[in-house]
C-alpha cells in the first residue's frame, strides 16, 4: 500500500491539454472524492498546435456533459470524417481511412467478404462506396442525423478538428468552474519520501510547496515527475518510426473546411492540413537523417493551401514509450507517457483512455501494486497496437523513390503486426484484439489502402447466391447515395448549429 494511505488529493503538474483534459475529467467525475489542483507556469510553452482526434472524444465530452456545438464553438471546430492519404501507397494514389463501418455484415460474415467475392464487377469494385463516411467526404456533405439503412440504422461517425490553445482554455473553464485549484508558478525541485520515493510534493520558484498524495505528470516530453524525478525510463521506438522532428504552420483559410484530415506523404515524411473555422493548421513530419530541417520547412512552405500567418515551429520528439507510465504514485498522461506520431490523430485519445483507466482503477484507499501492475499492462498494449497501426503505412508502401520509404518497406516489424498482415493477404481475415483501438473497419480500409490485396475470403460468403448478392449490395449502394445526397454541405451546416465568433 502506498505510505500516504487514503487519497484525498490529487496534483497535476503541467496544462496544456493534457492537464486540463484530467482536471475536468476528474474534478466531473470525482467532485467529493479527491480535491485536485493543478500547477503550470505561463512562462512554459505547451506543443499545441491544430488538432485532428477520434470519435471516442465524443464519449467523453459525453460523460462530462459538454454540449457538442458550445465544443464547437468554443475551440473553432470543424467535423472530421476521417483522414484522406494521398501518395502513401505510391505517388498519385489516395484513399480514405474513414470512421464509422463499412458496408454492413450479413448474419456472422463480416461485409467485407462479401465485397471481395464481388469486388471483380465494376459495379461493385469500389469498397468505399459502401462507407457513410467516405460518401459523404468525398461530397463535403455532414449530419448528424441517423437514416435508416436496411434494417439497421445508419450514421455518418465522426470527430472533430479543433484550435488545441482553445480547447486546453475550454477545458480549464469546465475545470475551474467544478473546483479546480490552480497555482501559476514554475517548478524547481520535486521532494520525495526518502523511504518509499513516493512523490510528497513539488516546490515553486516562488518557494511554496504543492504537497499531494496522487501527482499526475502532464509536464510534456521533459516528464518532470515520472522521468525526472522518478528515471522511468522510455522505450524508443525510433527504428520502426524514424521521424523525429515536425515543423507546424498555421495559414489562411483559401476554401470551404473539408470534413477530414489530409495526410500528405513526402520524400522523408508527411505533411497534415487540418482545417479550422478561422485558419488551417498544417505540419511536417520528417525524419531528420534522410531531409534537413531546412528542407524539410522547404517543402512545408511550398504544399501550403493559404497564406501563412505565423512563422513555422519546429517540435522535436523521440516516437516511444515510459516504461512504466504509473510508478509509485506519478501518473504520467499526454506526452510525459510517450510519443506516437500524430499519424492517426491518436494523442487526445490516450490522454483520454489513461484518464479513463485511472477512474476505473482509482487507488482511493491507498495505491496497490496489483492496481499499478494493470493500469500498466493496459496502457502498454493499448500503446504497441497504435504504434503497429502507424507502422503499416510506412511499412506497407510501394514507393521506391527515395531511401526513407526504402528502408521503411525493407524494415523488420513488430510480430503481432506482421501476423495481422499475413492473416489478411491469405483470406481477409482481421483479427483484433482487447486493446486494440482500431475497429475491423479501420484495419480493413488501411491494409487494403496500401496495397495488401488477400487471395480469398471467407468461404461462408459463397453461401449467397449470386444474383442475391448483387442486390444486397446494389441497394446498399443506393441506400448510401441517397442519405449523404440529403445531406447538407459541411460549411451549411456548421453555419447552422455550431459556428464560431470570427477572431
């Protein structure tokens, strides 16, 4: 058990939108459990820059009752869809890795079985035609609002794009408001137990202390508490995932906001556009021993949509993990944890799921090892699937034309991802596992994406007789086409519901 006993009070150390995504997380959640406070210091940047996530923000903007247009509103956001890749797979080529389900299973055989015995009739050839979501990105159409879909109820899944400065002061709002406790100061030593090395406090420049019994890290890649303070130790996952540097560029809206992502995949890297309602915010992320930062800038500034309105920013990062991301009684979230590349818009997420994770294993009587242990195993799988995903578009390419993407296609990975790879270039079959972030879905539309084509399929999906199949699936088809025609554009609709106050 941990020295301190109960826990009666929790502290943050460190905004941004990892601090401030716990705060309100656990000040909602645990309002006359624990008291929380929070410590950060203006004089320290945070790594915010526009922001891509996943439709699980959604569930928890959902538990901490936020209103999903006031969200909106609030953080200049935009709908997302999915991320649009172009020239993964090689140059010129595009596809969507989109939310949501693709086509719908008939009794246990999954859709894309189905799919695949028919793909050979032009009709049929394209998969994303039988995606909501691709549907209704490739038309820059949005709604919120079901339809019906055979017997099933249909919807276009979805995420957001928004303004990460102004969420992290969204967040602090809903935080303060619940009875956050914030100090403004710099930290300048961390005290321990000298028995247990159990964090007891942290000290200011100022000379006050902030004692607590439970200390969220949200310090960003220095990890003052789990690495400083406690030598953690960190995973580096640089020789599956090279890059290590990202230059970000905010610019001048030129167009309607699509309604997803763009990846756009260069000599050495990529290149995100996520569009905003007031402003665009773009990156490159490269891999420093194949492209200089000033190349890599270079092709930055000339793949630009609009007219920049800032000088670029260079951020500078290791792709990797804690080795422990709780250790005795420091919680490390955001980029304390670790670092994968914004490839998949995945980093809110694990800030959210290790929040989550921390709530369902709350030490309130005291820390347990075996409640550490756990949280541990959890967050780690949940890291090395993510870390898998993000490899097979690297690895899974095409592309010859330079030594980044090379060596990436010559590279040895991961088992459990080269398994997942080989099951579906035999039959189609997706195997996911309990920590697996991505659906079947997300597996299904990145594998075939990038070129991993199975032989076969399901032999159950024979069991339909062929002209049964071509109207399953041509109704479908119709189905689709119908719902995102009535769509109204993505700008129409933002308009409608959740439009921001101009800056």
């Amino acid at each position: 058990m941990a020295d301190a006993g109960r826990i009666r009070r929790v502290v943050i150390v460190g905004g941004g939108t990892a601090g401030w995504l716990t705060a309100a997380a656990l000040s909602h959640l645990l309002a006359r459990i624990v008291e929380v406070h929070l410590v950060e210091s203006d004089e320290i940047g945070i790594v915010g820059v526009g922001e891509a996530t996943i439709p699980q923000i959604r569930t928890y903007n959902g538990a901490l009752g936020i209103d999903e247009n006031a969200f909106m509103q609030a953080t200049q956001g935009t709908f997302k869809l999915g991320i649009a890749f172009l020239n993964w797979r090689r140059l010129g080529h595009s596809y969507l890795h989109t939310f949501g389900d693709t086509g719908m299973p008939l009794g246990r055989t999954p859709f894309h079985h189905y799919w695949l015995r028919a793909r050979a009739d032009a009709r049929f050839a394209d998969l994303w035609a039988f995606n909501p979501n691709a549907r209704a990105a490739g038309s820059g159409r949005f709604s919120r609002t079901p339809f019906a879909m055979g017997s099933r109820t249909g919807v276009v899944a979805h995420a957001f794009h928004f303004d990460a400065a102004l969420y992290a002061g969204f967040l602090r709002n809903f935080a303060q408001a619940a009875g956050v406790a914030r100090t403004e100061g710099k930290i300048v030593a961390v005290n321990q137990n000298p028995e247990s090395g159990f964090v007891t406090s942290v000290r200011l420049e100022s000379g006050d202390e902030v004692s607590g019994d439970l200390f969220i890290d949200c310090s960003g890649f220095r990890g003052l508490l789990i690495e400083g303070a406690l030598k953690t130790g960190y995973q580096d996952w640089s020789h599956w995932l090279p890059c290590d540097r990202a230059w970000a560029v905010p610019t001048r809206n030129v167009a309607p906001a699509r309604p997803y992502t763009q990846s756009i995949a260069h000599t050495a890297g990529w290149q995100w556009r996520i569009p905003l309602q007031h402003r665009t915010g773009n990156g490159h992320v490269f891999c420093s021993a194949y492209v200089s930062e000033d190349e890599a800038r270079e092709t930055l500034m000339n793949n630009l949509e609009g007219e920049p309105l800032a000088e670029p920013r260079l951020i500078r990062f290791l792709t990797g993990r804690r080795n422990r991301f709780w250790n005795r009684n420091v919680v490390a979230l955001g980029l304390a944890s670790g670092f994968l590349e914004p490839l998949e818009s995945t980093s809110i997420h694990l800030i959210q799921s290790g929040v989550s994770r921390l709530l369902a294993l709350f030490p309130h009587t005291g820390i347990d090892p075996a409640q550490v242990e756990e949280y541990n195993r959890q967050c780690s799988l949940e890291f090395e699937r993510i870390r898998d995903f993000i490899i097979l578009h690297y690895h899974a390419t095409e592309r010859t034309d330079s030594a980044f993407w090379r060596d990436r296609r010559a590279m040895t990975i991961p088992e459990v991802l080269a398994h997942k790879m080989a099951l579906f270039a035999a039959n189609g079959v997706i195997y996911r596992d309990q920590e697996d972030l991505f659906t079947e879905s997300s597996w299904l539309q990145v594998m075939l994406g990038q070129g991993i084509d199975p032989r076969g399929y399901h032999p159950m999906a024979d069991q339909l007789p062929e002209g049964d199949l071509a109207g399953f699936l041509s109704d479908l088809n119709s189905v689709i086409a119908r719902a995102v025609d009535a769509m109204p554009t993505h700008e129409d609709y933002i308009a409608a519901h959740c439009a921001a106050a101009k800056p």
